[in-house]
C-alpha cells in the first residue's frame, strides 16, 4: 500500500508506472476537511448541514 497525501489521478498513476508499478484502482480517504479514515466499510454518515455549509463558502 502507498500513501499519498496530494496528487492528480494521472499524475499518480504516471509516477506508479515509472517505478515499474500498476495502479489498479486509487482510493480518496480525505476531501478538505471530509475525513474517511474511521468510516467502516460500507457505512454511510451524514455530514452536517452547517459543516457542508461552511465548507462551500470557505473555498
């Protein structure tokens, strides 16, 4: 497993295939302040309105 903590899709994917690597499939466990990390798998949450609210206005 390889851990990334920022990348385009292909630029990852080109830099994997470089070293002699192949990329199958490319997981995203972050999006902001969106964290996945102690999501189980196959599980749902709901994101508070406000939160979701702040992050749009913020970019």
């Amino acid at each position: 497993m390889v851990s990334l903590t920022e990348g385009k899709n292909r630029e990852i994917r080109s830099v994997m295939e470089r070293f002699g690597f192949q990329v199958n499939r490319l997981i995203r466990l972050e999006y902001g302040k969106f964290c996945l990390n102690d999501l189980a798998k196959n599980s749902i949450i709901e994101v508070d309105p406000k939160l979701f609210e702040e992050y749009l206005t913020s970019k």
